[in-house]
C-alpha cells in the first residue's frame, strides 16, 4: 500500500526563521514522483515542486529547498528566513507507477508570526 | 499556457437541493480531469476521475456524481444535498502526472 504521512500538524515560527516540513513515505513502486502543494488561505492549491524516485538531488528554488532521501523515505522541505506570505498549509503528495491517484499526505499548517 | 476554471467561487444551499459546479480547462486537450473535495481542516479526498468524454470513474459512494459532456468540461452534480456536502471542491487536470488546481468552490449546504 502506498501512504504519505506528515507527521507535523502545525507548525509556528517567528518570521525570518528557517523551518522545515517534514513528509515521510511508503510504496512498493520502483517508479514514483513526490510532489509538495502549497494551500494558501484563499484555498487554491499551488504546484511546487516534483521529484521522480530516480533523482535524489536536492532542489532549491529561492528561498524554498527540498531533500529528498530515499534511504529514509522522506521528503522534506525547508524554507529559508520564512516570511508572513509563507503562512499557508503544505501537501505532500506521491504517485507510483502502479496506481494513477496521487495519494495525499494530511498536511502542515504553517503560521510564521510577524 | 493552461488554465483552468472553476465556478461558482461560493455557494449556499439548503438541504435537498440540486448541485452543479462546473470546470473547464484551457490549452490543454484531452486532459486526465479529477474532482476533489476537502471538508474543513481535513485533507483531500478524490472524489471522481475523467480520462476522457464520457468516462468516469467514481472513487468514493456518495450522493454526487459527475460527468465529461466535452473534452474540457467537468461537472460535478448532485440531485439532493446533504449536510455532509458542505465542503470546499476542487477541480484539477494532470499533465505527466503532475496534478493542477483550479481555484475551488467553497459549498455551505443548511
């Protein structure tokens, strides 16, 4: 069975922090990708990255990183001197080669305080 | 460049009444469609999936469904709502497995 568990429900940090997410996941497939969303309060969901099982190399886009280590199954992201507009609730998601659904991790609510 | 659409943004309605929240994709054709809905503070749940006009597949047993009447076009319907309705909908087309959002429909069933 494949699952996606976020362990951390919510997350509070003062602004300019670093914090990471944390996404550990499960499947028998060889092939996959993981992908981090990003659900701001207006509700639409933005596409953030995605990482296909063949390519551990860690990612970085501005102020935003992501490790991916499938040693440990994980598939962490790290945001860098976090800002207010960060303030949002963070998806981690996986789809394997033998199940077209995207199976959805429960999420991380981010609050970074001013 | 694609975008996809959904509407309405909001919408109240009393128990037992009909429901039809439609989505449509631009610069795309033939797109995987899918409808999710995700109740308050709580994940995603899929409820539908269209690989094409006319296909459907349900994933959860409800009162909803939905159809593909064009290539582009989704819509989600309901003949009587139930409380148990009220949640935010929203709409998503994939391209190589990476899944895209429209902007959802926030529904209050009373």
């Amino acid at each position: 069975a494949q699952k996606v568990t976020q362990a951390q429900t919510e997350i509070s940090v003062v602004e300019k922090e670093d914090v990471t997410l944390d996404c550990v996941y499960e499947t028998r497939d060889t092939t996959y990708y993981l992908f981090w969303y990003k659900q701001p309060p207006s509700g639409e969901l933005v596409f953030l990255i995605r990482r296909n099982s063949f390519d551990e190399q860690n990612e970085i886009s501005g102020r935003y990183s992501w490790n991916f280590q499938k040693s440990t199954s994980s598939f962490n992201f790290t945001i860098t001197a976090s800002q207010v507009v960060d303030s949002a609730v963070y998806f981690c998601a996986l789809v394997g080669d033998s199940n077209y659904q995207l199976i959805w991790g429960a999420g991380t609510k981010l609050i970074i305080k001013p | 460049s694609q975008t996809i659409h959904q509407w309405p943004a909001t919408l109240v309605q009393p128990v037992g009444s009909p429901l039809s929240l439609e989505c449509t994709v631009e610069g795309t054709s033939n797109p995987n469609l899918y409808w999710y809905r995700q109740a308050a503070g709580r994940g995603l749940q899929l409820l539908f999936y269209s690989v094409g006009i006319g296909q459907i597949s349900s994933e959860v047993p409800q009162n909803l469904s939905a159809s593909r009447p064009q290539d582009r076009q989704f819509i989600l319907s309901s003949k009587k709502l139930l409380l148990s309705d009220s949640g935010f909908y929203l709409c998503a087309w994939s391209f190589e497995d990476t899944q895209y959002f429209g902007p959802g429909t926030r529904l209050t069933v009373l």
